[in-house]
C-alpha cells in the first residue's frame, strides 16, 4: 500500500482524502511542484521552494509560520521513506486554498504531497530522442501568472493529449503572440551555430526549475522570443524538466535533428546532479 501526506498527516493513497469543495478543484485555486529525490536528498530543493513559496505569495496565499521549506523536506523525505522509494522517487507537492466558493470560501492553506519511485533510465540521456510538433489550438497568456505551476493545467492537459493521439513524446504551446512558450511538461532550448536560446518568461513559459539551473550554470544563454520557423532552423533542440533534467529532441514537425551539443551539456551540467 502507498501513502499520500496530508498537511503533514500520513493517509493510504487509496482512500478519500480532499473534500468536493476543495478550491483547488474546483477552481484551479493553487499550484505545485514536482520535485526529484535522489539517494534521500531533495535535488535543486532551494530552486524548487524558492519557486514555491514566491508562487504562494503571488497567489496572496496565506501561508502559516509553521509551513517552511524545512517542514516540506522532513514531510517529503518522510512520505519517500514511508513508500519505500527514497532512493529514486518522483515527488508531487500540491497546495490549494480552502473549501467553498469564489467569495464565500475559507482561506486555509492546504497541501498534499504524493510521491512514487522512478525507474534507473530516468538519469540518462535519452538514447532515441524525443518526436515532438506544435499543439495549435491553445495559445498561453503571458502575464504574471503564466509563469507558476498552477493547479489550472488544461492547455497542458490538452497539449499532451494532441501529442498522444498523434504518437508524439511531447507537445510545444503556443503564446497569444503564435510564438513559442514551452511544451507540456518542459522548458524549450535551441541551439543555432553553438549559442543557446530559451524562450524569456515573459513569453509565457512555466518558471521552470531546471531551466533556472541551466540559466545560472551556463552564461551567454539567451533569453529571447523564438518563433516556429526559428525552432525548424536551429541545430539542435532540448527540453528540459526537474524529473529528467535534458532531454534532446530527434523530430520536430517532421524534421529531424542531431543531438551532439545537448549530449555534452547534459554531461557537464545535468549528470551531476543526480549524484
């Protein structure tokens, strides 16, 4: 049997846990992360509760002195523990405000984390490369919240769903401006003539944890607009996540591309981490 945390309560995964007004599903009223352990050891966790509490404080969320990255790590590395995957484990922290309506709901500060043990392949490379194309029917805003990794999920949802109806690996959204934001569940970089771009978050994209790594390890990146017609003419492309740090991209609406530079970057920059 696996287990969930409930505000720090240890409950079977498999039993009702959150009420029907949760505003979190009701409205999307929260956001989340998704967090990597390896070897008992939260991997980028100042990146990640950075982004966290900077989310809950964009939110206007109110946030009890007890809730603290210290109290989040003990409450995870427990639960991993407790789920016999503290070695290798995909970590889901979720936060929503309350019960009730739009108006007439409490405020309380919830969260759930969840976590599941991940396969060993998760720290390489991928060897084949991603197949990856444009969603189109979605187009992100860009604006103060586009960057958090809200409970309100349905561009991605449906992005990926495009991609797994067409046999895709991942599906890349679009901005209001028809440019490109990111993909379902990654950061997009190109590489052209050895410099790398990454789309800015004004843009849109999620403030990515990997993506913030990546950004502080590797100066010159630049952060700039990238149009479809730039990815097609780029070199190389990658994606990035906290979960599988790179991965490099083989297709792109039907053209392919190498991998070369991404197999060094990664090497340098990611393999580390899960050390």
């Amino acid at each position: 049997m696996s287990f969930i945390s409930l505000d720090g309560r240890m409950l079977p995964a498999d039993e009702p846990a959150l009420r029907v007004d949760n505003r979190g599903y009701r409205y999307g009223d929260g956001l989340f992360e998704t967090i990597k352990v390896c070897h008992e050891r939260i991997l980028l966790a100042p990146l990640h509760f950075d982004r966290f509490f900077s989310g809950l404080r964009l939110l206007e969320m109110n946030i009890p002195p007890y809730l603290t990255p210290h109290k989040l790590s003990e409450d995870i590395l427990q639960l991993c523990a407790h789920n016999k995957c503290a070695g290798l484990a995909r970590v889901r922290l979720s936060v929503f405000r309350g019960h009730g309506g739009i108006y007439d709901g409490d405020d309380q500060l919830h969260y759930v984390i969840e976590s599941s043990g991940l396969a060993d392949t998760i720290n390489r490379l991928n060897e084949s490369g991603l197949v990856t194309g444009v969603y189109p029917e979605a187009q992100k805003s860009c604006d103060l919240f586009s960057g958090l990794k809200s409970a309100n999920y349905l561009p991605y949802t449906m992005g990926a769903l495009y991609a797994k109806q067409r046999q895709w690996n991942d599906s890349f959204i679009l901005n209001t401006e028809g440019r490109v934001a990111d993909a379902t569940i990654a950061n997009v970089f190109i590489i052209k003539e050895g410099r790398l771009s990454t789309p800015p978050l004004s843009e849109g994209p999620v403030d990515g944890v990997m993506r913030r790594h990546l950004l502080t390890v590797l100066p010159g990146i630049a952060e700039r607009p990238l149009n479809i017609d730039e990815i097609m003419e780029a070199d190389e492309i990658f994606l990035t996540n906290a979960i599988s740090g790179i991965k490099w991209v083989r297709e792109f609406q039907g053209k392919a591309f190498r991998g070369e530079q991404t197999a060094i970057i990664y090497h340098e920059h990611v393999k580390a981490i899960w050390k």
